[in-house]
C-alpha cells in the first residue's frame, strides 16, 4: 500500500476554503484553483481542466441560488452562458508546454493585480 503524501488531504482544504471564500462575493476561484495546483507541482495538463471544472461547480451554485431567489433573468444571462462555457472548454483543453503555461499565468496575474 502506498502511502498517502499530505497534498492529498490538503488540496481539497484549500479548495473548499477557496470556494467558500470566492462563492461568498459571486465568484467561482478558478484562478486560485490555478494557482493552489500549480504550487502543489500538478501537471500541467490537469490544472486547466481541475480549475475549469470545480469553478463550474462553484458557479453553477451560486447562479442557481441566485436565480432561485428572482434576482436574475434567464433570458439577460443565457446568451453569455450559451457562448462561455464551450469557450471555457476549448480554451481548458488547449495543451501548452508547462513553462509557456506558467509564464501565462504569470503575466496573467501580474495584469490582474496591476488593474485593481
């Protein structure tokens, strides 16, 4: 039996805190999700499709409640569900090499923290 390294039970931690913390303010944690892999040494391959699909699952809870709860209309925001989430998709399965896939994110975070 192989033993269980540590990451195995952390990683699920932060993810639940992440979209704990994300979903509080309307938001799914798909660039934390990112980034929580990318640190933990995760291939490259995997990350997109991890953070792609846990920040569906997150959203996809929070759109239903706030659909639930008449604060929305399906008709204003099903054009931009119909073309976003195949986009995500495609643009998830891209398959970069892991130090152009790194150097994205990075440049990717910098604008980010650089626009707020």
């Amino acid at each position: 039996m192989e033993a269980i390294s540590s990451i195995e039970f952390i990683l699920p931690l932060l993810f639940f805190i992440v979209a704990f913390v994300y979903s509080s303010v309307g938001m799914g944690g798909g660039s934390s999700y990112t980034a929580i892999m990318a640190i933990a040494g995760m291939s490259t391959l995997v990350i997109p499709m991890v953070s792609l699909s846990l920040n569906l699952f997150v959203t996809t809870i929070g759109s239903y409640n706030y659909l639930r709860n008449n604060h929305g209309k399906l008709r204003i925001i099903l054009p931009f569900l119909i073309s976003a989430i195949p986009f995500a998709y495609v643009g998830g399965s891209l398959n970069l090499p892991r130090e152009v896939f790194l150097w994205v994110l990075l440049v990717l975070a910098a604008a980010c923290i650089w626009y707020l």
